[in-house]
C-alpha cells in the first residue's frame, strides 16, 4: 500500500543516480533517501504505523507461509536512540524524529510544490523539506523476516540547512587585513662585490 508522508526531512538524497547499499557495496544500485520524521508529526506517524500494519497482515500469507513472525524487523528507527546496525548514535539531525530508508531499483519521480519535475540535481539535497510517497511490503531473506520501505517520489517543498558536512570557505577562513608587501630586493650576484666569508656587500 502506498502513502504520502508530509513535512518531512530529507538525508543521504540519490534520487537521480542508482548506487549500491552503503552497507553493501556489491548489491543492485538502488535509488535511495533516509526520511526525517519530526515525532512532532504525530499525524504522519499514526500514518506510518497503520501501513505497517497493513503490511505486516498481508505479510503473513505472501511471504510467512501463514505465521507472523513474533518480531518482525521493522524499517523505522527512533532517532534517538541507537542505529541497529551497529550500536552507535544517530547524526543530530535525526534528535527528535523518527528515521527510516526508503529506496527502489526504478527511478522515483523528483518533483517541485508544483508537481513540476526537478531536472537539476543541485536542488535536491539532504537537508531539503517535503513530502514522500512510499509502499511498506512484507519479505523474507536469508532468514531474516520484516517490514522494507519503498521509494516511489519525492516532492520538494522547501529549502533547509543541507546536511553534507561538506566545509565551506566561510566555515574554514576569516577574512585577513591586506597588508603593504615587503619591497623585492635583488640579491648581489656575483663575488666580485660580495665579501665570500660574509656575505656582505663590499
């Protein structure tokens, strides 16, 4: 089942190239963004959490031979808490929202507030606002039974704080006072008119 998840933030954006999974660097490239949930969202999650549902059920008799699992893996995350995949914190920007990856091997559409595609990959960003649509589904791999998340568009509403840690110019440097450069004087060549022990003008 698809749903559109409003006001929402976005990180880690590849929405018009397909890559391989950071923690899988041989998988199939995929088109990828991790949402940003503001828990202020409570709309948004109930959202969330009756689609999961949905899946969940229809989970049971598509991939689970007619048994739900006791604890399904689910794709949402509390950003404040720890990442399951390895223990450690989340980035700040995930304080105070609920975090999930949504990601498809076919191209999602990218579009404006006017449902206008984007066709410049610069403004499309992590740290950007807006809206996403996205399908739960229920699977079963290598033994491990959940809830996955699937990209399907993102709508760009409005701009934020990108989210790059790129360094900028104005970040690393402070504007310096010019100061008068030191007049270039030519050495003396030649010994003829330099003392060779010291060096100095004869």
């Amino acid at each position: 089942m698809a749903i559109t998840i409003n006001n929402v933030r976005f990180s880690y954006c590849n929405l018009f190239q397909p890559k391989p999974p950071i923690n899988n660097p041989t998988g199939d490239p995929k088109y990828s963004t991790t949402i940003l949930v503001p828990k202020s969202n409570t709309q948004a999650k109930a959202a969330i959490d009756a689609a999961i549902a949905q899946a969940i059920e229809a989970g049971v008799a598509s991939k689970w031979n007619g048994v739900r699992p006791p604890q399904p893996a689910i794709c949402v995350h509390d950003g404040d808490g720890p990442r399951p995949s390895d223990g450690a914190s989340y980035g700040e920007e995930c304080r105070g929202c609920w975090v999930l990856t949504a990601s498809s091997k076919d191209k999602p559409f990218v579009v404006d507030a006017q449902v206008q595609s984007i066709i410049d990959p610069t403004q499309v960003y992590s740290g950007m606002w807006g809206n996403v649509n996205v399908s739960f589904y229920a699977y079963n791999q290598a033994g491990k039974k959940g809830i996955g998340c699937g990209l399907n568009g993102v709508q760009k509403t409005q701009d934020g704080e990108p989210l790059s840690g790129r360094v900028t110019a104005q970040d690393a440097f402070q504007p310096v006072a010019q100061t008068a450069t030191p007049a270039y004087t030519p050495a003396v060549s030649g010994w003829g008119n330099v003392d060779p022990i010291t060096g100095q003008p004869l």
